[in-house]
C-alpha cells in the first residue's frame, strides 16, 4: 500500500472499523509490561462512588438508573484493575500491533501508569460509565476523578448537592489544630480535611505513634480521681473501652498531636464518637495529655450553624402491619434487639423502627406514645455500636397529634451489616439470622410437647453465720423465690408436688447436689425442668460456680458448687430435651449489702456454648458481666426477678406471641428493657439482664390463659 492509499479519508475509516471489529474477537492479544493491581485507583473509585450517587440521584433519573445506582458498589466491588508501565494490542497474523492507555476486557480493565494521566483519564471515565450502565454521566465521573477532596466537597456544597458526610471519612481526615487566630482565615477545608490518600507517609508515621499516646492517656486518666481504668482495654486501634468515669461507661479515643494537629484516620474513630459516650485526649509525647472538646472544635471553625437531619414519616405507615420494612412497638427493644432489626433492614432494603405504637390487630394500630423516660436515644446508640461495619441510620422524637414517637429509619448497605459475627435479614415481617453455611432463614417457633414440668428453686438469703470472713445476706431472696414458686403453680400449672424448694439451711453443698443429681437421672423425653437459683455466683477463671449456705470464702473451689457439673453437663447426658435456666446472681465482689454479689466475674462463654448445642433451652441470667443483680426495699424484691414475675403473672404484651404464647425470645426482650430501665431510673444502677438462646429459634415456654 503507497503513502497515498494509507492515507486516504475512507480508508482510515474503514481500516478503523475493521480494528473495532476485530478487537473484540478472541484472536487478538492484549500485552502489558510490569503489570499489577491499581489499588489506588479502586480506593479511589470505592471513595468517589457515594459522590457519584448522590449527583446522579440529584437529578430527575429513570428506572433503569435507579437500578444501575444500586448495582454500581458491587459493579465496583466485582472490578479488576491492573497497572503497567505499557499496553499494546497485537494481532500476529497480521503482524498489526496497536500501543493503548486504556483497555477494557468485561470487568477487567487495564490502564498505563500512572492511571492518573492525562492519557488514560482521556477515557477512562466514558469507559467506566458503559460498565456501569450509566452512559452520560461520564462527565460527573470525570469531574470526581481528577478532583481533590476539598474542591469535590466545595463544589457539592456550591450547587446544594447533599455530600455524602459518612462516606467522608475515607475521603479526608479531620485535622484539629491548636494555633493562633491566623487560622482562621484558611480554607477551612485546608486546615480541618485532609486527604489522606495524599498522605500515606503522613498517615503511616501517626499510625506508628498512636501506642504512645494511648499508653500516655491512659496513664494520665489513671491520675485523675473522676476516672477508674482498671478495667481499661484497648479495642480498636486508638480507642480505648472499659474506662468508668464518675459511674458511667465511657470510651476515649487517643491520638497523637505532634506538629500541634489531631488527626483523625478510623471508622472506629468516628463511630464511637458518634454513638457513645465518649472523649478525644491527645498528648505529644512532651506535655500532660489534654481533652479535646466540641465546644474548641466550634471555636476554631467558627460554626454558628449546624444543619439537622429531620426525619418525615407518613401518618399511612402508622396504619400499616408489621413487614418486611416496618418494625413497631408500644416500648423500645433492647439495645441487642433493636441491634438486630437494624442489621436486618440494613441487610435487606432498608426499614423503619417505631417505638410507640401498640398493634391493637393485624390490621388496627393505635399511636399510644413513648415517654421520654425511656432512654431510647442510649439504646439506639448502644445498638448501632454493635454493628460492624455501621450502617447508615437516622433517628429523632416525632410528635404526632398529642403523643411521642421514636423512629429509626436504616438504610439499605451495601455490604453486610454483622452482629456478633452473624447476619441478620428481614423475612416478612421477622428478622431472622442467616446461616452463612445453608443459607437458611428460618426462625422457627417452637412449642415443645411435654407431659410434666419439673422445678428445681435454690434460694439463699442468709449464710451460715462465721466469725471470720462471714459471706453478706443476699436481700430478698426468700421474697423471689416464693414469688417464682406463685407463678409456677398458678401461671404454669405445676403440680407442687413436683418442685423442690430449697432455701437457707437447706441448701448445703451435699443436699443441692443429691437433690439435681437426682432429678437429672429421673427426667425423661416427656419432661422439661425449670432451675431457678438466687443467692451469689461467680467464676474462678475456669467456670462458674453458684454459692452454698455451707460456702467458705477461703475454700470456694471445694465449698461452692460448679454450674456446669451441677446443671449443664447432666442436662446434656438427660434425656430432657427442653429446659428454662433463671439464675439471679451477680458478679462483682463482697461489698454492697444491695448487692448479690460474687467473687469475680461470672463468664458466659460456656452458657453460650452450651445454649448453642441445645436450641430448646434457655437461659436467662440478672446482669451482664461484671455488673451487679440489684434488689430494693421499695418492690421487696430484686428487680430481676420482680419483672420475670411480672412479665408471666400479667402475660403483658410485650412478651406475649400472636396474643397466645409467651416465649424466651420476647420475655428475655422485656426483661432487658425493663429492669435496666427501672435500675437507672430510679436508683442509678447499671444492671443489664442477658439472655442466652439458639439465635434460629423461639420457644413457647407458657399458654396464655384468659
């Protein structure tokens, strides 16, 4: 071919189409040289994407761009990219060869280095919407592309697009600075974000100083008398949990604060800033460690307004049943609950959570309102912070007519939302757990068959009296355990022949292990036992033991008696399939007459554990670890068992099942509300009763009768 034909209009155009063509045919060959991934152009794109959302959906978009909008993180997520120093297409049979800075190949996408060029941004936007499915927006992505985070957050400001604040933490770092007044005439985006992913040497030496300034505060808070760290424990990174300050739980995050700024890196970071009680110290390796305060933040910045998130809920979806979007009741759920239905909305399309609304029927609701004693704000915040990673939620008061509401809405994730390592879905109108082996999402409901119930009542109020190292009273124990034996007899029917009442001078450590020895050997198939034990209990670094009349504080091991040779092993060798575990003990030490106290904290690992091999017994315990099972002069009682009392003498609402049933799932809910909620209220106690249950199953444990 001469120099002349070569460059003829037509057939540039034609040997043009004929390339296009055969680019896509498997024959021709792709060659890169010291080709690797481009990690730092998928943290770029995972950093921009909430951007990119947030601009498409401020326009007027069709379905089909609503639908590509949802798939597009896992379009992302499913991308390979690879970098290298060059990129050719060769054909051999030709002898043709075609030098590119960008290459596409399905989800595989191939660019020149640095990506960033002006060569490969060339295309790359136009090429990255048609794998999207989101042609015409290649400019938007462009813009996002080669901008710095403070002129994508100026421009988005500029034109009222709402930025996309949560996804901001990856984008910049906040940079708190103690200079002069000076500062205050910067950009407020140059001093207080920072983009991070241009300072990666920066953030990497702060990295390597943050166990100096978490030793530094920590030793510094262990000075200060408002402050107990001897539960202190280090739980991500710079955050430190387990510190008491004046009686309340705090977390404080710690940083360095050398060359006079605190910078801010970790989702941890901001999650428990936003959701729990807790503090910013920073220290510089030379000075005293110091707090940093919301009120210095708005007096460097200047902030004399804040924008608020106003949530705007249809007076229709007060009407509506209970579905796959739509949780209510007339209280607040536990923290761990309230932590559940968030996660499953989260995991599914996003839900809404109304406390105040009582289901009258399936199909009739009545708005009866939420006082504001109830701390619904602690809760939600308790159980966001359970979530890993944190969803994206919203919740404030909402007044409708006369009455108070508290509504939380969840928003779809785009990844899974876990609690405790464990996924949570909406089915219908439940939230159930997904086994990540089978897929299964069933909660099962079960209501055992049996033909007799045996109970087993252990209490002990007064020790035997010793001049040295007598072991405290434990007040009201008496007044519990004939209360628990009431319900036992009028609510469930049980013939009183067949509980066995132990109590003070009756409960010696030979008498409770003769009487459970031989009910355990005795019990069938037909059979379910109720335990109900009060007194003190504890764990020696082993196992958990529960007290007797007979205990000696110098010779626990041989004087106490091991739960789990007791209960939990028998139960297991039994032939009793179903069986309810009540134990109204605490763990903390020997001081507080109020207190059922116990030697050291009671562990429920292998409560756990062992619930989980029997998905039909449940075990309800007072308090969590490490905190203390209250009584009061006022009820008589402990409180615990005050509302377990309660709860099954008055089947009240909140713990019955379509109006028929009590079950374990929902009387282990009320008690956690409940009596942490009457304890703080009232007194300014910390108990926080737990349940223990197979995750897959609710059991009937009683009919209601009218």
């Amino acid at each position: 071919m001469n120099a002349k034909n070569k460059n003829h209009p037509n057939l540039k155009i034609l040997l043009t189409c004929f390339q296009v063509k055969l680019l896509t045919q498997n024959h021709f060959k792709l060659v890169y040289a010291n080709e690797e991934k481009c990690d730092s152009l998928k943290i770029k794109l995972n950093i921009i994407v909430p951007y990119f959302k947030s601009w498409i959906e401020h326009e007027e978009i069709d379905d089909n761009t609503k639908q590509n909008i949802l798939k597009l993180q896992n379009n992302i997520d499913d991308l390979e990219i690879y970098e290298a120093e060059d990129l050719k297409i060769t054909y051999e049979e030709m002898n043709f060869m075609k030098y590119v800075n960008l290459h596409v190949d399905k989800n595989k996408i191939y660019v020149t280095k640095p990506w960033n060029s002006n060569s490969v941004l060339l295309k790359l936007a136009e090429n990255l919407c048609t794998y999207f499915g989101l042609e015409g927006y290649s400019s938007k992505l462009d813009f996002l592309l080669r901008a710095e985070s403070d002129e994508i957050s100026k421009y988005f400001f500029q034109e009222g697009i709402e930025v996309p604040l949560k996804n901001m933490r990856d984008i910049t770092s906040l940079a708190i600075s103690e200079g002069d007044n000076d500062t205050y005439k910067k950009d407020i985006s140059e001093d207080f974000f920072e983009d991070s992913l241009q300072h990666l040497s920066r953030k990497t030496y702060i990295k390597s100083l943050i166990p100096r300034a978490v030793d530094n505060v920590l030793k510094y808070l262990s000075t200060l008398p408002e402050y107990d760290c001897t539960a202190a424990d280090v739980i991500s990174e710079s955050v430190i949990g387990g510190i008491i300050k004046n009686g309340n739980d705090i977390k404080v995050v710690a940083r360095p604060s050398d060359n006079d700024k605190i910078r801010l890196y970790y989702d941890s970071e901001f999650d428990v800033l936003e959701y729990v009680d807790a503090e910013i110290w920073y220290e510089d390796g030379i000075t005293p460690p110091k707090q940093f305060t919301l009120g210095q933040l708005l007096k460097m910045t200047k902030i004399n307004k804040i924008p608020i998130k106003k949530i705007n809920i249809k007076d229709a979806e007060f009407d509506n049943p209970k579905s796959e979007i739509l949780e209510f009741d007339a209280v607040p759920f536990s923290p761990e609950k309230t932590a559940k239905v968030i996660a499953s909305f989260a995991n599914t399309n996003g839900g809404t959570i109304v406390f105040g609304i009582k289901e009258l029927s399936p199909i009739k609701n009545e708005i009866v309102g939420l006082s504001t004693d109830f701390n619904v704000i602690d809760i939600t915040n308790k159980a966001i912070a359970m979530l890993n990673p944190t969803p994206n939620v919203s919740f404030d008061w909402i007044k409708k007519g006369e009455e108070l509401v508290f509504v939380i809405e969840t928003e779809k994730a785009d990844e899974d939302i876990l609690l405790n390592n464990q996924k949570y879905i909406r089915k219908v109108s439940s939230t159930v757990v997904l086994d990540d082996k089978t897929g299964k999402t069933d909660l099962m409901v079960n209501n055992p068959k049996f033909k007799r119930t045996v109970a087993i009542i252990i209490s002990i109020e007064n020790y035997f009296p010793k001049q040295i190292n007598p072991i405290s009273p434990v007040r009201y124990a008496n007044n519990d355990a004939e209360k628990f034996k009431e319900i036992l007899v009028n609510k469930f029917k049980i013939d009183e022949s067949d509980i066995i009442f132990l109590k003070n001078e009756q409960t010696i450590k030979n008498e409770i292990e003769d009487v459970v020895k031989y009910q355990m050997f005795s019990m069938t198939e037909e059979d379910r036992l109720i335990f109900y034990y009060v007194g003190h209990g504890f764990h020696d670094g082993t196992t958990n033991y529960i007290s007797t009349y007979d205990m000696s504080k110098t010779d626990i091991s041989n004087t106490a008696i091991s739960l789990r040779k007791l209960l939990l092993d028998p139960l297991k060798h039994s032939k009793c399939n179903n069986a309810l575990i009540f134990i109204d003990a605490c763990a903390q030490s020997f001081i507080d007459q109020y207190s059922r106290s116990t030697i050291s904290n009671i562990n429920t690992e292998e409560l756990m554990i062992f619930s989980n091999e029997f998905p039909h017994y449940a075990l309800f315990l007072s308090c969590q670890d490490g905190e203390s099972s209250y009584s009061c002069d006022k009820l008589k009682n402990g409180i615990w068992t005050h509302y377990l009392t309660k709860a099954i003498n008055e089947s009240v609402d909140e713990v019955t099942l379509n109006y028929k049933y009590i079950t374990d799932r929902k009387l282990g809910d009320y008690l956690s509300l409940n009596v942490s909620q009457y304890a703080k209220s009232q007194y300014g106690w910390i108990q926080n009763p737990k349940t223990i249950l197979d995750s897959s199953y609710e059991n009937v444990i009683n009919e209601v009768r009218g």
